[in-house]
C-alpha cells in the first residue's frame, strides 16, 4: 500500500494530526484486505491503515489460500472513525477471523506507543477515493449503522446457516424430531436435505417494508387509489423506523447500496432493489416528502454510476428492473403535485442518464402497448 501522491502537503498534515488509525496484527500474508473503495492482498510487513479521515468507513477481508488461491467470503464491518482514533485489531488463526483487542483504561498511551512502533507499516488511506466514497455514503452516520448492523457487528458475503435444531428450545427440537420422521418417508429428495436457517444475530436488520399496499378499513377506491400509489407503504415505514428524520430510509439505501457493491451481499442487493421499487412508485409522497426525493434524485445519480457494467448485464438489467423503475419515476413524479424545482431536477437527471446509458424512457413497454388485432 502506497500514500496518494495526489494529496497537497496541507491535506496530509491535517490528515496525519486528525486521521484515524486502523492497526491489525498477525495478518497472514496475502490475505485481501480493504477499506471503502481501495482493496489489496497484503504483505509480510502489513499492519494497518493511518491517516484515515474521520466517518463512516466499511472494513472488509477474506482470508486467501496461498497454494490454491481460493478466497474465502468476505467479511466486513462500518466503523465510524473520530479523529485520531485508533483502533486494534487481531487475526485469529483459528477462526480466520479479526477480533478486537482489548485494552485497559489506561490504555492511550499504550496505544499512541504501538501506533508509533507500527506506522512504518501502515499504508496511508488513499485520499484520492475519499469524494466517490462520501458521494455513496453521505448520510450513513453511526446511529444509522449502529441501527442496520447485525447483532454480530460482522457483516458476511454468504449467509451464515446452522441446522434447525441448533439455537432452538426443548420442545421445539422435539416437534423438530417428529416432523423430521415424517420427511424421511418423503420421496422427494430435497426433503433428505439438512434443514438450515440462518444463525441468529448475523443478518442486516433492514427496515420490513410492509406487503399491505392500503390501510385497514380502507374504502374501494383508497385501495385502489393507494395500490398504485405506494405513498401508505413508505409513510408507514418512516413512522416504524424513521419517525424523526424521514432522511434515515436514504441512509439505510446507501447503506444497503455499500453492502452489496462493496460486501458483495446479496440480501442487501434485494432489499436495495425493493428501496428503489417503493420510492419510485409513490406519488403523494413526492409532494409531501420534498426534501426526501431531492435527496433521492441525487443518490441514485452517483449510485447508477458507480454499478460495474456486468451488473447491468446480470443482475440491475435482468427483466429491465432500473430502466423500468425509473421510467415510472419519472412518469409518476410529472403527474405528482411536486414542487418546480424537484420537476426540474428530475427532468435533468433523466436526461442526464439518457445521454449517459442511452435509456429511452418515453417508449412505452411492450407488455403495455395496445394489442393490434387483424380483422
């Protein structure tokens, strides 16, 4: 790991007086590593990273097999930096895994002198990927992370499953027992398969988005009014989750947008993916929630940049998902009672991706065209 050689002189003292510091110890070699947008395969004398700008960063690694090059999952977690901060951490051999290291009260003294013996090999974050990284991560602060987190303060690739008995009581493990009698007799051979569901405490806890599109006791036309209009669904997710700063279900989007770009989580891609559907399909809420969907537009403006190409290809594209959500922002945000300037805003944006990705999003789809019929 190299320092930027893009950083004015200026820059580096503040970051060298205010940076925090990340020190891993008893990292194995060519074990991948990263932090934000940068990634590495480390050395013999890696022990962290300096110099790194207070906020919200994502932390990620995989331990590597040097003989067979295969990667395990990666593994991640935010922390929000404040300045000078410094944090240790250790490789566990036994679990390829980093633990924190515990310290004492009395420990910063302690820690300012192991900074000081590591730093010839802590590699500088590299400053020139700080803009791209806060253009995604903006309004992720550390009650947002602190909130989404798993329990486990680990966020993992792949999903971390323990057979059905496990974690479970007595009496559901004998229920468990009996059920699993009858599935032995199944013929199907999927039934022979362990049962698994995922360990309690590593998921992302993201907001439930509710499957209920209108209120109860709502008449016929407000559920057909609020089944096109998904404007009950987000102001019922604001109010359980965000009921003081409507902004929070844009930071939990980014977060979300970070952990599948970034961790390479897929469940964090699904529920990204169901954000972006909700927003888009709302049209009461584009009045009522102004300042939220100014926000929006800008968000996905850097978010849709940021996607790799082979995402467009297998997965943001697959049965037009981005170019039809969008098609219906933009539709459903002209017809809404909006303010001129987000209308302005949403009008540039739109023009903007057409002239970047060549989307067309006047031309009605194929499966709403009108059906000719010869006669």
């Amino acid at each position: 790991m190299a320092s930027s050689s893009t950083m004015d002189q200026k820059t580096a003292n503040v970051l060298f007086e205010e940076g925090a510091a990340l020190i891993l110890l008893n990292v194995p070699p060519g074990t991948e590593f990263g932090i934000d947008y940068n990634s590495w395969n480390t050395g013999n004398r890696f022990k962290g990273v300096k110099m790194i700008p207070p906020g919200v960063h994502f932390v990620y690694y995989s331990a590597v097999n040097l003989k067979s090059r295969d990667c395990a999952p990666r593994t991640g977690f935010f922390h929000c930096f404040k300045p000078r901060e410094i944090v240790i951490k250790r490789w566990d051999a036994g679990i390829e895994d980093l633990v924190d290291v515990k310290v004492t009260d009395s420990s910063d003294a302690e820690e300012k002198a192991q900074l000081q013996e590591c730093d010839p090999s802590l590699g500088a974050y590299p400053y020139e990927s700080l803009k791209r990284w806060l253009s995604l991560t903006n309004l992720i602060s550390a009650d947002i992370v602190a909130q989404l987190s798993p329990l486990s303060g680990k966020i993992v690739s792949v999903a971390q499953l323990v057979p059905n008995m496990a974690t479970r009581t007595t009496a559901d493990r004998k229920l468990m027992a009996e059920a699993n009698k009858e599935l032995l007799k199944s013929k199907n051979p999927e039934d022979h398969l362990p049962q698994m569901h995922r360990e309690p405490g590593t998921e992302i806890r993201f907001s439930k988005i509710s499957e209920q599109n209108y209120p109860e006791g709502a008449t016929a036309k407000e559920i057909t009014k609020y089944s096109l209009d998904h404007t009950y669904i987000l102001d019922k997710l604001l109010a359980e989750n965000y009921p003081t700063d409507s902004q929070g279900v844009l930071a939990e989007l980014q977060l979300a947008f970070v952990c599948f770009l970034v961790g390479q989580v897929y469940d964090a891609f699904d529920q990204w993916k169901k954000l972006v559907h909700l927003l888009c399909s709302c049209i009461e809420a584009m009045a009522t929630h102004g300042d939220l969907y100014s926000t929006l537009v800008s968000i996905l403006h850097f978010q849709v940049r940021e996607i790799p190409s082979d995402f467009f290809v297998d997965i943001v594209s697959s049965n037009n998902f981005l170019t039809v959500t969008l098609r219906d922002f933009f539709l459903n945000l002209h017809q809404s009672e909006a303010e001129g300037a987000l209308k302005e805003k949403g009008r540039k944006f739109k023009k903007n991706l057409t002239k970047h990705f060549t989307w067309d999003f006047d031309e009605e789809p194929e499966d709403e065209a009108p059906v000719v019929v010869d006669l």
